[in-house]
C-alpha cells in the first residue's frame, strides 16, 4: 500500500513535468510565426532604409525572442527540478 501511493506521487510528478515542458514548447511554437513576421517586416524596413520602422520592428523582435527563450529557460529549469530522486543503493 505504501509503494502505491509512492508510485502515484512519481506518476504525478512526472505528468506535471512533461506537461510543463510540453506547454512552454507549445508557447514557443504558437509564438514562432509572430517572430518570423517581425524579422521579415524588419528586414524589410533595413532595405527600405526606413530606420525609425526598422528601429521599432527590432525592438519588437527581440522583446519577442527573449520573452519565448525566458519561457523555454523556465520550462526546462521546472522540467530538470521536478525529475524523480535517485536513491542511493549501498
């Protein structure tokens, strides 16, 4: 009975792990199309020579780019905290 409720606790704690770790991927991947628009728009303006645009176009780009490493970085630090104990055999 006491190694059930242990293996539940695991279970438990490893659903949460994964499903942490699949949201920030989730996040990221829903973010990565916004990203992309805001280089291409970027990139345009630098040709365009348009500096106050493109100014404006980077800004947003690396706001956005930070916000979604800061999320991976949070999910993958979850994802390595909440990994099962090892218990020490002697």
């Amino acid at each position: 009975m006491a190694g059930d409720s242990k293996a539940d606790a695991g279970s438990i704690r490893s659903a949460i792990r994964w499903g942490l770790l699949l949201a920030a991927v989730a996040t990221i991947g829903f973010r990565l199309s916004r990203v992309a628009h805001e280089f291409r728009e970027w990139r345009e303006a630098v040709r365009f020579g348009d500096s106050s645009a493109a100014d404006a176009w980077r800004t947003s780009l690396m706001i956005d780019s930070i916000g979604s490493l800061i999320v991976l970085a949070i999910g993958l630090a979850v994802f390595y905290g909440l990994r099962p104990r090892g218990t020490s055999q002697p």
